[in-house]
C-alpha cells in the first residue's frame, strides 16, 4: 500500500512492533526529512485510518506518539499541525551539474515503469507543488536498474497540465527532467533534502534488499525558471548501488576558476 506522499508503506500486521508505531515510524521519517514542512497540517484520525486501514484508535496513538516526541502539536478544533524545525542549513549547489548528472543517470540505467495514474494531490505533496488541495497531478512511480540489478524508486508528482502528454511509452524510455522540458517546463533550480531511512517489506521486495537495509532517502521539489514548482519527486535508493557526491571547493580556489 503507498501513501498520498508516494512512500511506500507496509504496515504488517504480524509484525512484533504495534501498528500505531509502525505508522508513527512512517510520519516521522516524512517530517524530520522535511517532507512534511513546519506548520503543515497533518492528517486526520480518520484519513490516516482510511491511509493505512486501522482503526482510529491506531491512527491517535501514532498522532499521540508524534506529540509526544515533540514532532507535532495538537489542538481541539484546529488539528494536527507539525512544529519540527530542522536545525539542518541549506547549502547552494549548482543546478545545471546537478541536471547534467541526473540525466546521465537517467539515461544510464533502465527504467520500469510500475504506476501511472491521475490523482488529487493531498499532504504534503499540494504544500510542495503549491497548488491547491485535490488539484489533479499526475503520479509515476518507476524503477531504475542497472546490469540487471535495482538501484533506485521513485515517486513523481507532475501538475496535470505538465503530464499530460507523458505517455507510457515516455515514461518508460525518457528521463523525467527531459520530459518536464519537453512539456515546457524551463529548470531553474531544485530543493532536496537527504537522508537515511531503511527497507520495509515492500521497498526491500522492489529492490531486491533485506528488509531493513539501510536505504537512501532523496525528496526533491524542481523548480522553472519563474519558482513554480513543476515536480516533486521522492527517491529512494539502494545504498550499495548508489551514491552522492559533493566536490566542494574553497572560495580562493573557486575565484582562481573564474
């Protein structure tokens, strides 16, 4: 079962750890990722029962468990809303080398395409494409391998106005940045966050890893050229197969380039 967010989610039900906390383990991961913004309202009891097929007793002890780690902040009338600010600052990257490798990646490795389909876009993924609640987006889930061997899932988010000359036959031969160019979509710049999460069931099944393998967490919201977010993307990678790397250099010797 997939969330709103495009996350993969396993709750299982015979597992030792409760379903309140597997849930719980699910919205942390969203919000200390920075997937789920500081003051962005969070789901309902009933939503996240309907979510994730609990009953709303579940749903409140993980929404429970989220304000008692300080994560969130609960109010009569108000709902849900997230009060986790993380102390991480961003560092400037140059957008057209990170362009430049995602398209080599993409075109590098072989795509299978799992899911397309046509949704309202629901928490957090309205927040990141600033558009309203239950505006149309369209959803690609897709797979990247290398030599036969997975490396990476991912979960995009378009506006329908910009997916809807993404064919199935696109999806599976095209790297999603050259097709947001296509449908005529300039990049100007990217937000993405970082971090480690690891396997559940589902995810390990995908990418062929032990359940509970570490695993590389990538949410990334493109940008044009004019700030209006035209993707949101979450990436999920195998850790043995894959990694990010920084060259960083010291202003002096970035003058001497210049």
């Amino acid at each position: 079962m997939a969330s709103e967010s495009g996350e993969i989610v396993a709750v299982d039900r015979g597992h030792a750890v409760p379903l309140y906390h597997q849930i719980f383990l699910q919205l942390r991961e969203e919000i200390t990722s920075g997937e789920r913004a500081f003051g962005s309202r969070m789901p309902t009891e009933q939503e996240l029962s309907a979510q994730f097929g609990v009953s709303r007793i579940t749903a409140r002890r993980a929404l429970d468990e989220l304000a008692e780690n300080h994560l969130v902040e609960r109010k009569r009338r108000v709902g849900t809303t997230v009060v986790f600010q993380s102390p991480v600052k961003p560092i400037q990257g140059n957008i057209e080398q990170a362009l430049d490798s995602l398209l080599t990646f993409g075109r590098e490795t072989k795509v299978k395409l799992l899911e397309v389909e046509t949704v309202p876009a629901r928490p957090p993924i309205d927040e990141a494409l600033e558009i309203p609640v239950n505006s149309q987006v369209l959803r690609v889930v897709r797979m990247r391998g290398l030599d036969g061997v997975p490396v990476g899932h991912f979960v995009s988010y378009i506006p329908a106005a910009l997916g809807a000359g993404m064919t199935r036959a696109k999806l599976k031969s095209t790297p999603m940045l050259a097709l947001l160019e296509e449908a005529g979509a300039h990049i100007g710049s990217a937000r993405q966050t970082i971090s480690a999460t690891l396997a559940d069931a589902a995810l390990a099944a995908i990418l062929q890893v032990d359940i509970g393998s570490p695993i590389l967490r990538v949410s990334r919201t493109v940008l044009d050229t004019k700030g209006v977010p035209v993707q949101h993307i979450l990436a999920q990678y195998r850790s043995d197969r894959y990694q990010i790397r920084l060259d960083l250099n010291s202003p002096a010797s970035a003058e001497h380039l210049l």
